[in-house]
C-alpha cells in the first residue's frame, strides 16, 4: 500500500493560484466572446459602433476586442462587488471613452 505524501502549504497555495489563474483565462475568454457575439449581432448596437469606431482609430480587431472587453470586466467586476444590476447607460459611457479605460481617471 503506497503512503500519500502530503501536500506543503505552500504547495497548496501554488495550487490554489494556478487554478486562479486558469479561471481568470476563462473568464477573460469568455468575456471575449461575450463582446465579439454584441459586435456580430449588432446587440447592443453601442457596442458594434464602438467597435467600429476603434477600427478607424488605428486599432486592430484583436485590440479593439480587447478594449472592449476591459469596459464588458469593469462593468461585470462592478456589478459583482457593488452587488448591482447591470447598468447599460454607465456601460455606454465607459464604451464611449474608449480607448480610455474604465478606472485610468482613478489613479
């Protein structure tokens, strides 16, 4: 019978971070996604303008996805620690300011 050894605590921490770590890739992924189907169906319609609007800046698509995508975080990260409904008006304007990002003026 083979003895099991025991994981360190800082073993269970590096565990801990890298399945942190992988979560947050597919969440960020998922965001991605979730912003590249509102530019194709055009819903909401801020943000395939925003889009748009981006592209004729000079960004590339990857980057305007991810400039996108930052304000789709904020917004979802706000929602979650203020314990709030989502917000389509303050999300229009964070879009808006792009490529400003959403807490740059916070610093």
């Amino acid at each position: 019978m083979a003895t099991r050894k025991r994981k360190t605590r800082a073993q269970r921490a590096q565990t801990d971070e890298e399945a942190f770590d992988q979560q947050g890739l597919v969440l960020g992924e998922l965001l991605r996604e979730t912003v590249r189907d509102q530019v194709k169906g055009n819903n909401p319609p801020e943000v395939a303008a925003t889009y748009r609007r981006l592209l004729a800046q000079g960004y590339d698509r990857a980057e305007a996805i991810e400039l996108i995508t930052a304000v789709l975080a904020a917004e979802m990260y706000d929602i979650m620690n203020e314990r709030r409904p989502f917000d389509s008006a303050r999300y229009n304007i964070s879009l808006k300011r792009l490529p400003q990002l959403p807490y740059d003026s916070d610093a």
